[in-house]
C-alpha cells in the first residue's frame, strides 16, 4: 500500500519542481533574478588561462587582455586609431640633430670647415628666402666642445676551423666639435637640406680612422669591423627625435600610491634589463635614455628617427615602489630563498606577476589556475569607475560548452563561429557584431623562383581565382575581400586601389604573353617544360586547407598544374617558411594599427628565419619603406603608405585574398549607460568604433534587468 501511494506521489512532486523551477530558477530573459549583483557583473568565457599578470612580460593574448584592465599606459588609441593621452595629459614631439665638425672637408667655395664657420653659415642662410623652410623649423643652433669617449666594440671573426669567435677591442674615439640644432618638429630630410651650405659629399666621407685610438694593435680586418661600427655609434649627422610627456597628477596605483615620472623610467629600464627577458625590448630599443624632468614630466630621447616607437607608451607602467631592488630583495627574505635562488631571482620571479597592482579601470583580486581570474572595478580610476563593478574571466577550453554557457546566460560574450553568424543574427534576444580584424589571408609566391619572377605571370595566377568564392563558401560570407598589405580597418590601406579582375580568359593571355602555351593535354608548357608547381599550407587550418583546393581548381581550369600539400606547424615552418624552400603557401598575416613594414616587406629581411620569406625586391618599394618608419607627420606618412600600397598591388607578390570578419555576440540587454548631471541615466545601443572593435567603450557598460526600447 505505502509502495503505490509513493508511486502516485513521486509525479505529483516532480511536477512541483517543475514548476518552482519554472517560476523561481532565472533563466536567459531573467538571469538577474534573485540576483541583482549580475547586473554589474560582465563574465566572459576563454579557452585557455593566463601566463603572467605583467605588462612588461606577458606575450599570451589571454594575459594581455587582463592587463589592459589593470594597468594602463601614458598613451592609448582614440575611436579612429589616433594616439590619446591616459596617464600622459599630452605629449610634444621635437628633435634634436647633430653634425659632427669635419675639418678635413670644405665648404662648396673652398673654405676649410670649422665649428665657428659652419654655424656662421648656417644661421645666414637661414634669413634668406630659399631656406624658409629650414628657418621655420630650427629653433636653436650652438657648437658643443671635441670630446673624448671610451667605446667596447665586439667584432664576429672565425678561428681557424671556421668556427665564429668573438673578440672584444677597447678603443678611445676623440668626437670633434659638433653643431647641435634644436628643431621643432622631427624632419628626415633635415640634413640633406643642409647640403647646399655643407656640400653633397660632407655626410659621406668623414675620416673615422683620424679620431679613432686603438689601446692595442689589431689585424687590418678588425680595424675595418671597429671604424664600421664607430661611425654607427658616433655618426656624422645623427637624428635624435625627442618626445616629452606631461602626466597626470591626479593617477594613483591600486594600493593607493601617486604615479609619477619615476614609475615611468622604472618601466623603461624594467624593460630592457637584460635579467628580465621582457618581450618588449624591440620596441624600447631605439630609445637613447629617459631622463625625469619633474614627478609629472619625462622627457624620452630617441637614438634614430623611428616613427613607430611612440606606439610603444601604450603599455602599461608598472608601480617601481613594488619592483625596485630594495621590493625584490624584501621578498626574497621574506619567501627565505636561498642564495642560489636568490642570485637567479629577478622579476620574472616575483609575486606581483600573479598578484598584481597597476592603475587601470579594474583591480586585481583572484586568480584560480584554469578556473577564473576575478577583476574589481577601481573606484579611484581617474576618468571615473566603470559601470561594471566585477570583471570575471572563466576558462571554458571547449567551444562548444562556451557557446552553450553563453545561451544559459551564464557567460556574456561569445566569439560565434562564421557559419553561426546568421542564426544570431536572427535571434532578437542578442546583439551580434560583424567586424574586420588586424588579419588578412593570402597566397605568397616565392618571387625567388623563375617560375614567379614576373610580376605579369603572377598577376594572371591572381586573376584565375574568383576571391568572392572564398569568402562566399569558406567563411559564409564572413569577411572582405583586400589588395593590398595593410589591414583594410586602418588609415593605411588605400582603398582606391582595385581588386584584380576575375578574368581566366585574360590571365591565360597573359601567360601566353610569357611564352606559355596550351599543350595536347591541357596543361600550359614552355620551353618542354609544364607551368607545374606546389601550394602548400599548415595543417589543422580547415580554412587554409579549402584555400588550397579552391585555388588548385581554378588554376586547372587555364592549365596551370598545383599540387597541394600540408604539414604540421613545426615542420611547415622549419622545413620550408624559415629556409624559403617553398613554390607557393597559404598564410595569413596578423597585424596591428602600425604602418611600418620593413621586416615584412623590406629586401634586407629576405633571408633565412626571416619574415619576407617570399623573397620579395623592390628598390622602389624599400625606400618607401624606410621613408614610412622615419616619417612623424601622419599625413606624409599615409601618402606614403598608399604609394606602397599601389606598388606592391602592382607587383602582386601575393594574391591578396580577404581580411576575416570577427562576429561578436553579446546579451540584448547590455548597453552603453550615459549618466547625467541631473543623476539620471540614459542608455544607448552597443555600437563598434570604424575599426570593428565594441569593447572601446566597455567602462560604460551595464546589464540592465529588461531589454531597453531604443
């Protein structure tokens, strides 16, 4: 009897779970029910956890995107790409030139050169009307006093097995007397303007061996290796661009601790302290020194002229107060290391980098290893707390139990797949985001190779391919097709430049222009020899794999004979990028808002483990080239991007295929909040800034309880 009555019961109360399931459990339109502390909470999902919580030494993607909530730098990039100020109120950028003395030239009329004479001349010209250009660029021209300095150079020779040695030369360089000019704005051409006062040939023959004391004799080669690398530390004119930062005085570090200029050079020598292995020392490199002018001013001097270094100041500045010597021993006292461990210790080392405090929007407060990290908003940040008051960041390794935590509403932000775009874009219930990345994908030909030598037989193997067949059936539409080197979303991609036609009928014409013509079985052949080659691509890249075979098809179709083949990562690097034993490849690029492309494109960075693996040579191209990364006016520097644009469209080394779409996908009911004087708030859609990103305004992002009208 009490067997059936349980029976009888046991549905009953199934269907009341149910039902207080159903009326109790919050579900996606009400997650904040019986919660309302998830209305200020953001939680995103990642498939993998951080490594290192600093700016200076974090290299993952994961890391990097927490510290940009936790720390921030004097500079960051406004709504169009162009530099703002954070920590820094605003910046000035000048340049300081010298020119050594060189008494064993002339001037054009004869006259023997000395420091007196040369600014003499200088200053002269400068009221004439031909060089008002150059007057109203100088500020200040002196003569600094000879000078002796005491240079260590190590040159590279071989013993006698062939085996590179290195031998150290100690040498003393007595610098002669040196015009020093004060400009107003960093100018490339500087010198040479200088050359109707100076003569054509003063910047190029300067007698080195004249100021240059060996402290012991050395081979004739050595001496050579040593008076090379004298003239690149101490060179006839020498470009010292200069940048000076105001900071802030209202900008504390999360333990409540001021931030001033002496955080700043901490950074900077933090950086390219040999013992901490940052990362970052390329981009600090072509600093000369950083000097502290006050707690809220730092002046950085450049060694050369390099545009692109200023984009460097966007990192994040460490606390020196937590880092400094006297922190790091402190801490090694504390944690009772032994003197070995002690003698090893250095940043990499401490604590801070999982425990860490910066002055950005958010503060640290848990990290679980492969679980979450835990962000709170930083009530004193000084451009106002966030609307968010916690940040959490999960790990979630799998996508798909990403995409089913976003559905439930536990996670609020998903990274939709490209053939998953249309469904969310159907569904009212989210706002989803389709946007060009800093990533383009393309087809590189090695131009090393006489079979893709010729700019006209790589244009025709370009104009085979139907390029809107890869973003139609690769990536579902998905993306955008481009021409030329830089990301479309930048102010450096030329837009007026056009797409290679789709045209088989003419791009066999074009080959046959080149000797090459059909034989009895279809195949293109000169010379007895077929147009045959291989295209190859990493595996475990399904969409470079469709690539190979879509592009396989349409070259068949005017006789021209692709094999296809993929490797492993490793290997495909090794065995053929890094060494350029390669036909043809299927890669892609990732870029950033920065235009220099030398070590992509530039003739220098053609060998062996470097990036213009293609083989890539242009005179033309390489002085554009050199010309952007030493150009500070951005409207000289997009002309000239544009120009390099047009000329490698022109040569095609690549077949430019698309820039991918990223589709971000988030909760209806997350929106911009604007508060007003009044204490009232408004709300506004989420909306991508022109270069695709949505998070630009993250810090006024909220949840709110229902979908808002707009």
């Amino acid at each position: 009897m009490n067997l059936k009555r349980w029976l009888l019961l046991t549905p009953l109360l199934l269907i009341l779970l149910l039902l207080q399931s159903y009326l109790w459990v919050p579900t996606y339109e009400k997650q904040a029910t019986g919660n309302p502390d998830r209305l200020v909470t953001y939680v995103e999902a990642s498939s993998g956890d951080a490594k290192i919580l600093n700016p200076i030494l974090n290299a993952d993607s994961v890391s990097s995107q927490i510290v940009s909530l936790v720390f921030e730098g004097l500079l960051d990039l406004d709504e169009n790409l162009q530099l703002r100020g954070r920590l820094a109120t605003d910046w000035t950028i000048s340049e300081t030139a010298y020119l050594l003395v060189s008494s064993s030239n002339r001037f054009p009329d004869g006259t023997d050169v000395t420091g007196a004479r040369l600014v003499k001349r200088i200053r002269a010209a400068l009221m004439q009307d031909a060089f008002i250009e150059l007057a109203s660029n100088v500020r200040t021209v002196d003569v600094l006093p000879p000078a002796s300095e005491t240079h260590t150079i190590v040159i590279q020779e071989q013993d006698a097995e062939g085996n590179p040695v290195q031998q150290t030369v100690e040498v003393t360089v007595d610098v002669p007397e040196r015009v020093v000019f004060g400009l107003r704005r960093v100018d490339q051409d500087f010198f040479q303007r200088l050359i109707p006062m100076i003569g054509d040939r003063y910047l190029v023959h300067f007698p080195y061996e004249q100021y240059v004391t060996f402290q012991e004799p050395v081979e004739p080669t050595v001496k050579t290796q040593v008076l090379t690398q004298v003239a690149d530390r101490v060179p006839v004119a020498e470009h010292n661009p200069v940048i000076e930062f105001r900071l802030r005085r209202d900008v504390r570090f999360h333990d409540g601790h001021a931030l001033t200029a002496r955080d700043v050079k901490f950074t900077y020598d933090a950086i390219m302290d040999p013992k901490n292995l940052s990362p970052r020392t390329a981009d600090f490199e072509p600093i000369k020194h950083v000097e502290i002018i006050d707690d809220h001013t730092v002046r950085v001097v450049y060694k050369r002229l390099f545009s692109p270094a200023i984009n460097a100041w966007t990192m994040g500045i460490l606390p020196e107060h937590l880092l400094n010597a006297e922190s790091l021993d402190a801490e090694m006292r504390e944690r009772n290391l032994s003197d070995a461990a002690r003698e090893a210790f250095g940043m990499r080392d401490s604590r801070f980098n999982r425990d860490p405090v910066g002055s950005g929007l958010f503060r640290f407060v848990e990290w679980q290893g492969d679980e979450f990290i835990h962000l709170q908003r930083n009530e004193a940040y000084w451009d106002g707390p966030a609307e968010y008051q916690d940040y959490y960041l999960r790990i979630v390794p799998d996508l798909l139990t990403q995409e089913m935590e976003f559905r439930a509403g536990a996670v609020d932000y998903y990274g939709a797949q490209p053939h998953q775009v249309v469904r969310y874009k159907d569904d009212d219930r989210y706002q989803s985001f389709s946007s060009l990345q800093f990533v383009y994908t393309y087809i590189g030909y090695n131009n090393r190779r006489p079979l893709f030598a010729d700019p006209v037989v790589r244009r025709a193997l370009g104009m085979a391919m139907n390029v809107e067949d890869f973003v139609k059936y690769i990536l579902y539409g998905e993306g955008k097709r481009i021409t030329g080197p830089y990301p479309p979303n930048t102010q450096w991609y030329d837009s007026s430049v056009a797409p290679l036609p789709y045209d088989p009928e003419a791009a066999r014409a074009l080959l046959e222009t080149r000797g090459w013509q059909l034989n009895a079985d279809g195949w293109l052949e000169k010379d007895g020899r077929i147009f045959e080659f291989t295209l190859i691509t990493n595996s475990g890249n399904p969409v470079r794999k469709n690539i190979l075979t879509i592009a396989q098809d349409a070259w068949k179709k005017i006789g021209v004979k692709c094999n296809t083949q993929y490797f492993e990562w490793a290997v495909f690097l090794k065995d053929f990028i890094n060494t350029g034993d390669f036909d043809a490849v299927v890669l892609g690029w990732s870029m950033g808002i920065d235009p220099d492309l030398y070590q992509l494109w530039h003739s220098s960075q053609a060998g062996p483990q470097q990036l213009n693996f293609v083989g890539y040579q242009n005179p033309r191209a390489d002085e554009l080239i050199v010309r952007i990364r030493q150009e500070y006016d951005l409207d000289v520097q997009r002309d000239l991007t544009y120009q390099l644009h047009r000329l490698i469209a022109e040569d095609q080394p690549y077949t430019f295929l698309y820039s991918p779409l990223a589709t971000r996908v988030l909760d209806d009911k997350i929106v911009l909040v604007h508060r007003q004087d009044d204490g009232t708030e408004s709300y506004e859609k989420i909306y991508p800034i022109p270069s695709g990103d949505i998070s630009f305004h993250f810090h006024q992002w909220r949840k709110l309880e229902l979908t808002p009208e707009f």
